[in-house]
C-alpha cells in the first residue's frame, strides 16, 4: 500500500464519489475502485458498503479513513517542511471564509502572500457559517476564517481581530448628520437585519433586549453585501461591522454612525481541526493575516 492508494482512498470517501475521486488524482474511475479493493484486501476488512447510493463506511472504513487521513497530512507537512529548508516554501492552503470577512480584503491578502512565496498558492472559496465549520472538520480545507469562532473537541480558534459595530444609513437618512446614535432612537426605523439564523443576528437582538428595544425588520439577509445594498437604496438603517463598510463611507454612498449607549463587537477567528499538522505554508499564511492585522490596529490607533 503506498502513499497514492492511500489519498485515492481518502478523496473518495471525502466525495463520497468513486468518479469524483479520481477526479481528484487524475486517475480513471476503475483505478480508483482498485484502490479501494486494495486497502480493503490488505487490511481484510470491507471498509465501504456499496449496497447504498450514496455509499457509507463501515465501521472499520471510518476508522480507517480518521487514520488515513491523519497520515496523509503528516505526509504533506513533512515534505512541505523538507522543500522550505531550501527556501522554497511551496504547496497549497486551502480556506473556507464566511462571505463578511471582505472579498477585497482576502483577495489583497492572498496576493501578499503569493507576491512573497511564489511557488505558495492560496485556495479560497466562500461558504456560510456551517459549512466552514464542515469543510474544517471534513479536512476539505487547511483553515477556516469565521465571526464568532466557537472551540470544541474537535475545532481550534486562533483569535484575528474584533470588529466595532456601527449604525448604517443612506446620506438623506435624517440620522445622517448625528454624531452617535441612542439605541432607542432606532424603534421607529426600518431595519435591515441578518438572517435569523445567523449568530450576528442572535448577538444584535441579544444586545437590543437587554435595552428594550424593538426594531422593524422589514428586509433579513445572510450577507453583509446584500445588506449595504439595501441600504444604499434607502430601504432602512441596519447595523453592521465597521470595517465592512469603510469603502461605501469613502464614496459616501453609506454614513457610519457611532452607537452612543452601547458597544458591540463582533471577533473574527481562524479555525482548524484539533492536532492539524500545519504545514509551513499554511504556518506562514496565518503568520501573513496576523501580521496584517496588527498592522491594520496600530494604523487605527495613529488615526484615532
């Protein structure tokens, strides 16, 4: 058994796709079968259960695939590690981040790390909240980057950074000229929210019963995007992370105003699965948005 039969076996049963996983190697769709059949002969066990569509492991084939799993990346990191001593820091990380923490802003990060490890590359997708917490345990990404990161058994946060939240308005809003705004000053205002799903959302109306506020919600989404769209077009106040709206403030197409009687911030984390064998790529990349942040927070304390 070598080190190729063993990903095959992985990526399939990551699939759940015998062809998507040959995919992933390159390889037909029958040599992918073979693979399996080979682990399965060497270890003589049946590890997949083909009597259902999609297929599911047996016990033995979970087992096998926590283990697999863990050897490949301890593979990966290794020779990841042997190619930097030459300085040539190479390979792929793989992230999943939530659709908020700024697609400008990711793509300007990822070209800094590439712009300093050339032979380095950066695989981002976005997905919603759940599924980056999916994605992390499931090893179908290197890190995940998400607001309110929650630890547990089998997920590890690294803090990035804490977002002060503010009250957004179209210019013609008659708050628009305040210099900060009163919670209960909104309870007659229509509100564009977050999804009721989303922990943000959960987070603000937390916040708004402890001050008896209530707002009208007249429009929910499940992105920040959306959300400043709706308000540009004077479709109501919302309340979201500063930093997310520093561009529509400096075309002055959204005013941002600070909240007078309380403050909520939302954290921004890096999460990964517990004992991740980091490779020195994917060590460099958080050492890169790190660095870039406290850069980013010395930068605010000068302005302030």
């Amino acid at each position: 058994m070598n080190i190729e039969t063993i990903r095959i076996f992985c990526d399939v049963v990551l699939r759940q796709s015998f062809s998507q996983g040959a995919a992933a190697n390159d390889v037909s769709q029958s040599a992918a079968t073979q693979s399996v059949h080979r682990v399965e002969k060497e270890l003589g066990v049946r590890l997949v259960d083909r009597s259902k569509r999609p297929f599911v492991l047996t016990p033995e084939g979970q087992a096998c695939h926590e283990g697999f799993r863990e050897i490949l990346e301890l593979y990966d990191a290794t020779v990841a590690r042997v190619r930097s001593l030459r300085m040539e820091l190479s390979g792929t990380v793989r992230v999943a981040a939530i659709y908020s923490v700024g697609l400008h802003e990711m793509s300007r990060r990822m070209q800094d790390f590439m712009r300093r490890y050339p032979k380095a590359r950066v695989q981002l997708e976005y997905l919603g909240p759940t599924k980056v917490y999916q994605a992390v345990q499931n090893a179908e990404v290197d890190l995940g980057i998400v607001s309110y990161p929650v630890a547990s058994s089998e997920i590890s946060v690294i803090p990035l950074r804490s977002e002060e939240m503010v009250l957004v308005c179209h210019p013609g809003h008659r708050l628009a000229d305040a210099k900060n705004v009163a919670m209960d000053a909104l309870a007659d205002e229509d509100f564009v929210a977050f999804s009721r799903d989303l922990i943000i959302r959960k987070e603000i109306d937390r916040y708004l019963r402890k001050r008896g506020v209530s707002l009208r919600v007249v429009m929910e989404f499940d992105n920040i995007e959306t959300i400043k769209q709706a308000v540009e077009i004077g479709s109501g106040v919302s309340i979201l992370p500063e930093r997310t709206v520093q561009t529509e403030a400096q075309r002055e197409t959204l005013v941002l105003i600070p909240l007078a009687d309380w403050q909520l911030r939302r954290p921004i984390g890096i999460i990964h699965r517990q004992r991740k064998i980091f490779t020195p790529t994917a060590t460099k990349f958080v050492e890169l948005l790190r660095r870039n942040e406290r850069e980013w927070s010395d930068d605010d304390q000068e302005v302030a």
